[in-house]
C-alpha cells in the first residue's frame, strides 16, 4: 500500500531476537504456586506477544524458540503446568513440534498407517498428500505458527487431530509387530495411549480458548 502524500511512513526497524533472558522477569523460584504463576505469565506473554505483531520474523521466532532456547528451557518452564491450561497447552505444541522435527520419517510412518483409518482427522490436521517427512515437518511448523498469526483454538485442534492419526498408526504398526517384538508392541500401545489423551486435553483447550477460560 503507498503512502499519501505528506504522510509519516515509520522506519523499519529490526526485530527484537529473543534471548534466555527474555523469561527472567518470569522467574518463579522454588514455590510451587510462583512457578505456576510464572508458567501462566510467561505463556499469556508470550502468546500475546506473537498475536500483537504482525511481522512474520517475530511468528518464525516463537515458531522456533524451542530451537534456539532448547526443549529442556521450555519443559522446565511449562511441563508441570495443567495439560488443559494455556501454559501446558503451548508445551503440547512445542513438545509435539519438537518430536516431529526430530523424528520425521518415523512420524511420517506413523501418520500414513492411521490416515486412512482417521480421514476426519487427517483432514484436520493439514498435512500435504502424500505425507513424508518434508511435509510433516511443514505441517509442524504451521500449526504453531497458526497459534500465533492464526487462531489459537483452531491451531489446538490440528495438533490434536495429527495426535490422534498418529496414534491410531502406532496401534496398527503395535498390532503387525505384536508378534514379532511383543515389547516393541507395548510400547507402541501405550504411546498411542499416551497421544491420545494429549489429543483430548487439546480439544479440551481449544473450547475453554473459545469461551475465554483459557489461562
């Protein structure tokens, strides 16, 4: 858009990185009820912060904070927080986010047995057809960008809807290797329980996000 003439056109400036120091003023000590306290102000921060701007350096940046800050920062900060709470709802983007990123073929393998089996979901969820590491990395990304150029609730019920494809995935792939690696079955089992339930917490946060009761 041009400006007219006479107009004040503001100079641009360069975004402010972000830095561990960024959640000192966030620091709860060892009081549970300060961490908790500082977990919600830091998430509400946060969260406002990347819904105000509209730079998309500043959406890259949060979409990336695990990366720059480390997992361990953000779990420290968010992990023990109530899974249907604002704070631990970010940790569920982040933590989803991070385990993509990290593993993507195997997501991919995951998410392509339970696709078929969770076609609402699928759908939901956004990820490019056919979906192989690249594209589940993209979606990743996307669904917490969403949290923060986009909307909150609906960004929730994407990563619940790729909880619940992946899962029914690692219950399909439990129930082939079942009889080959009865551990591994296990595991795959209890994982897909695991996943699940963070999808219902998710969806659980998504409605609060809509009637305001999220915090």
């Amino acid at each position: 858009m041009s400006a007219t003439p006479g107009s004040h056109v503001p100079r641009p400036h360069k975004p402010k990185p972000f830095a561990p120091a960024d959640f000192e003023p966030f620091a709860g000590g060892s009081d549970p009820a300060r961490v908790s306290e500082a977990a919600h102000l830091a998430a509400q921060a946060l969260v406002h912060r990347g819904r105000k701007s509209d730079d998309p350096a500043v959406t890259k940046r949060l979409v990336k904070l695990a990366d720059q800050q480390g997992l361990e920062a953000i779990a420290e900060l968010w992990a023990q927080s109530p899974a249907r709470s604002l704070p631990g709802a970010l940790w569920r983007l982040y933590a989803l986010r991070a385990a993509t990123q990290q593993d993507p073929e195997r997501i991919s393998i995951f998410f392509r047995a339970g696709q078929d089996t969770a076609q609402v979901s699928h759908v939901v969820a956004g990820v490019a057809d056919p979906p192989g590491a690249d594209e589940l990395k993209t979606m990743a990304d996307a669904i917490l960008s969403g949290a923060f150029d986009g909307d909150f609730d609906v960004a929730l019920e994407r990563s619940a809807a790729f909880c619940r494809v992946v899962a029914l995935g690692q219950s399909r792939v439990a129930d082939e290797r079942e009889r080959a690696d009865g551990a591994h079955g296990d595991r795959l089992t209890r994982n897909a329980a695991q996943l699940i339930k963070t999808a219902e917490d998710l969806e659980h946060a998504a409605a609060s996000w809509r009637r305001n009761e999220l915090d």
